[in-house]
C-alpha cells in the first residue's frame, strides 16, 4: 500500500485573472492545491486561518504590492516559503524581496518547465526550515530540563555539603567529649600508679573514685554515641504497636523517683491517664526517662515537676513535662537539640552528655511524633511532644476534649 502524501498547498497571488487562472491550473496538474487570489488583501486575509506552504505572488498589483504581501506573510508563518513574479523592469525589487525573505523570483512571462523546479527547491527549504525550527525547539525543551536537572543537583550538593559539615562538626565534638574523660582516667591513673607521689588513704580514694566517675561518663557517651548512630542510619527497627501510656508512666515513674527524693523535687504524675498510643514501648520509655531527669537535673532543690496529658487538637496524644527549673533562654534553647548542646551546663557542674534531646528528638519523629519547647529563664520549661494516637481514646467519650491530671 503506498503512503499517502498530503498534496502542497499553493497560493497564488496575480491581479490579471486570466493569468491566475492559467497557473492554478496547471500547477492543479502537477499535484498542487492551488488556491489563486486577486489582491493581496484578499490573500493575506485568508493567511490569518489558512496554513499554505507556498505564496507565489505577482509583484505589482493594486493596492498590496507583492513585497508587503511576502512581509506580512512571513510575521504570520515563518517557514512559509515565497517566490515572487516579476516582469524584467522590476528585478531590482525582486531582490528586496529576497532580503525581506522570498525564496526565489521568476521573471515573467515564464513556462511551467521553468516554474517547477524553482517550485520544488522552495518547498524542500521550506521543509528543511520547519525541521530546524523543531529541532531548536527540541533543544530548547532538552536546555530547559538540563536547567531542571542542574537545579536539582545543586540542592543535592548543597544539602550533601550541609550534612557533611554537620557530620564534620560532630566528630569533632565528639573526639572532644571523648578525650576529657579518656583524660582524666589517664591523668588520675599515672598519679596512681607512680610511686615518687606519696598518697594518704583518703585521697587515694578521691582519685579512683574520678577514674569510676568518668569511666562511667565515657560509658554513657559510647553508649548514646552509638544510640544515635543507629537511629540516623535508619538501622533501628521500631516495634510501633498499640501501647497504655499510664503503664509507661508508671514504669519511667519508678525510675527517676529516687533522682527526685534525692533533691526534695516534688514529681506529679497524671492520676488516671487513659491514652492509648501507637508508638515502640521501649522507646517511649527512653523518650520520657529523658525528659523527666532532665527536668529533675536543671531544677531547683524543692522544686518541682509536673506531668499532663490530653488529646492536641491535630489529634495527637501529647504529653507534658514542666518543671519549675532554671528554664532556658532562646538561644540555648535553638541550641539544645543538636548533638552535643549543653546550652553552656559543662561549668555548672551537672553531668551529661548533650545527646540524651538529640536522640529524644530522632526518636520522636521517627514515631510520626514532634517535640517542642517553652521555657523562661529562671522560671522553668515544659517539654512537650506529641505522639500518634492508637484508634480513639479508651472509654473517653468526645476524644477532642483534653483531660489533664496532676496529682
Ligand atoms: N528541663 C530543662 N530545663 C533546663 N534546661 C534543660 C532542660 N532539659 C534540657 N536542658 C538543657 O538542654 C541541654 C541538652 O539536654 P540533653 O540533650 O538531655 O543533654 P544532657 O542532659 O546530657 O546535658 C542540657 O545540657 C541542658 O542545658
Ligand atoms: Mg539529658
């Protein structure tokens, strides 16, 4: 089956209708649509909603001459391919035309053996024309998406280059809280084990008790250290299920009591909390040992800390921890969350690690939880998070509605 090629469509353009005539037709022979007008109004108003693929027109003519013809022709239809008829007194014209874009002209009166070829290279321009011009517009479209793509692997540098100047700082914060413990075992064992310095009793205790103390300290690091390390390579597997926060909070009661007996801290926690979670027990466990020593170890000596929990309004189960502590001040409070921010606590004397909010944090979120913070120096803070809720609220009839008890 041969393929069907669409027949060229052909204006012709001549005020001498006889001519006009004679030329449709014989280009209508040769498998032409030849389509002829009088004027070159006419013709450029049949332009606005016609594509043809050649305008062969006469150059003088009443009213729109074939130069302003071509012109308008070509701000319609750039690829259009043009061929104006001239007589030989009007050559020079004929090359204007070729400037302002007109393939070819033929001078008249011409054969149809003459017309033809000049006809076919037009036409095969005109083709090669609309084939560059997709091809630009192919390469504008390819430009456009590699300017996409760059976009894209700029913010993946940017964001590589943050996290490696995060990791960066980490590790040298950590080989930091590394060596300051490693430090003080070393230099309290070398006293210990040369014999030119002469120890009593006591303080020999005093030096292996530092050595105890910071072993511990290191211990604690390396453990939390690699905690965290395990949670941001996303090789923690969290057992999220259906868990009763009362029983949590009676647990993580259980064991921060005796840190509050010991600095006469008042711990209130919610008589009858009916919250039911969808979180990991052991997390959430950790999640709230966390919070709670903390507010038992930057607060006052009689002070307080106090536990509530509701139903947030996005539908979250929140928890609350308030303390009546020294509070944190904005910046430290930008700070906290980081590894390693002790919010300037090193001097005071309060032992920690600067990881235990870090981790809290990672934790959270990686339940579908947030944390948050209000705090006024001096005052005391309140460390909130809010966790997803497993199914309704047990036996709470209008979930929406917070419950809250301190006892
Ligand atoms: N309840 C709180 N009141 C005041 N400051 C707090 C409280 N909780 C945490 N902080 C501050 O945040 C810092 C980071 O806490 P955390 O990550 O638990 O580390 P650590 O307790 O080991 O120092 C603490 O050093 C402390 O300065
Ligand atoms: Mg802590």
């Amino acid at each position: 089956m041969s393929e069907l090629v669409p027949r060229k469509r052909i204006m012709v353009v001549d005020d001498q209708a006889a001519h006009l005539k004679a030329l449709c037709d014989i280009l209508g022979q040769h498998e032409f649509d030849a389509i002829g007008f009088a004027t070159g109004e006419l013709a450029l108003a049949q332009l606005r909603d016609h594509r043809y693929d050649l305008l062969l027109t006469d150059m003088i003519m009443p009213g729109m001459n074939g130069l302003s013809l071509i012109e308008a022709a070509r701000a319609l239809d750039s690829t259009i391919a043009c061929i104006i008829m001239t007589g030989e007194g009007t050559v020079d014209t004929a090359v204007k035309a070729m400037k302002i874009g007109a393939f070819d002209y033929i001078i008249k009166p011409f054969k149809a053996a003459t017309l033809l070829p000049v006809l076919a290279r037009a036409l095969d321009s005109r083709q090669l024309r609309s084939q560059n011009l997709r091809l630009e517009a192919a390469l504008r479209d390819r430009i456009d998406e590699l300017g996409r793509v760059n976009l894209f692997l700029e913010t993946a540098r940017k964001e590589a280059e943050r996290t490696s100047c995060e990791k960066s700082a980490f590790l040298s914060n950590m080989s930091h809280e590394l060596r300051t413990p490693l430090n003080s075992i070393l230099g309290f064992a070398q006293i210990l084990a040369s014999d030119k310095y002469p120890k009593a009793e006591g303080e020999r205790q005093r030096f292996c008790q530092n050595i105890v103390s910071s072993g511990r300290h290191l211990l604690q690091l390396v453990n939390e250290m690699l905690d965290l390390s395990k949670i941001e390579s996303g090789k923690v597997s969290l057992m999220v299920g259906a868990v009763m926060l009362d029983e949590v909070l009676r647990e993580v009661q259980a064991i921060v009591a005796p840190l509050a007996e010991k600095r006469l801290i008042a711990l209130a926690m919610p008589a009858d909390c009916k919250l039911e979670l969808c979180v990991d027990r052991m997390r959430l466990k950790q999640i709230l040992v966390n919070l709670l020593s903390n507010a038992i170890k930057y607060n006052h000596v009689h002070g307080s800390v106090t536990v509530h929990c509701s139903v947030a309004r996005g539908g979250q189960g929140c928890i609350a921890v308030s303390d009546s502590g020294i509070g944190l001040n904005p910046e430290q409070m930008e700070a906290i969350f980081l590894p390693f921010g002790r919010a300037g606590r090193d001097e005071s004397g309060e032992e920690g690690t600067g990881l235990g909010l870090t981790i809290t944090k990672r934790l959270v979120e990686a339940m579908r939880g947030s944390i948050s913070v209000e705090s006024t120096p001096g005052e005391g803070s309140t460390f909130r998070i809010e966790l997803p809720l497993q199914g309704a609220v047990a036996s709470m009839p209008g979930a929406r509605v917070p419950f809250q008890h301190a006892s």
